[in-house]
C-alpha cells in the first residue's frame, strides 16, 4: 500500500501510520511522523533502550564469541583436541558445519593423529 492509513485508539493521537505487507498476510505498521502530542520525539524510554543496547552487546560478543572459536578450530589441531577433552558437543557442531560445506576428513585426520599420540 502507498498511502498513509489514520489509526486512533485510547493512546494514540490522530496520526498517519504506513503498512507494509509481509509474506502475504502479515502486515507491519510503522508510524510516518515521529511527534508526540506536543511536538516532543517519540523514543523509546531510557531503561528499555539500556536494555535494547545490552541485548544487541550481548548478541554481538556471542557472535564475536563463536567466530573465534570457530577460527581457533580451524587453524589448530592441538585446540580442536582440547575442544574435544572439554566441550565434544561443540567440536561435533564444528565437524558438521564442515562437512555440510563439502569439506571432508578432518574429523578422520583429527582421529589418527590423537589415536598415535596415545601409543
């Protein structure tokens, strides 16, 4: 839809809203003006957009987080075999991803390598 759509409500002044539609049925409704009633912005309250911002922190450290790992995984054998003594469910994770992207046999290369160290 192009046009503007007027919403009013126990809450809401008399404003114009924009709906876009999403696959299909869905639709999402931003506002076109930023005003309040007075002229003032409408942002979010401070301890909503604290917590906006250390949720948006936290989900970037993990990322950061798991993109390390993932490289450390990558470029160590030594590493992949500590991942394996303390986290084998994340190793497992990692074999996989690998495979899945068509890269084969480190699982079994990891395997001899660990197997001769043990003789």
């Amino acid at each position: 839809m192009n046009g503007g759509v007027t919403v009013t409500g126990p809450q809401v002044m008399m404003r114009k809203y924009k709906l876009f539609s999403v696959s299909g049925s869905l639709c999402l409704v931003l506002p076109l003006e930023r005003a309040g009633p007075r002229g003032q912005g409408l942002g979010m309250e401070p301890v909503a957009r604290k917590i906006f911002k250390g949720v948006l922190l936290l989900e970037m450290a993990g990322v950061a987080g798991a993109c390390f790992v993932f490289y450390r995984m990558d470029a160590s054998q030594d590493f992949r075999h500590t991942m394996n003594r303390r986290f084998p469910s994340i190793l497992e994770v990692y074999y996989k991803s690998n495979e899945w992207a068509g890269v084969h046999g480190i699982r079994e290369k990891d395997q001899l390598k660990w197997l001769s160290n043990k003789n």
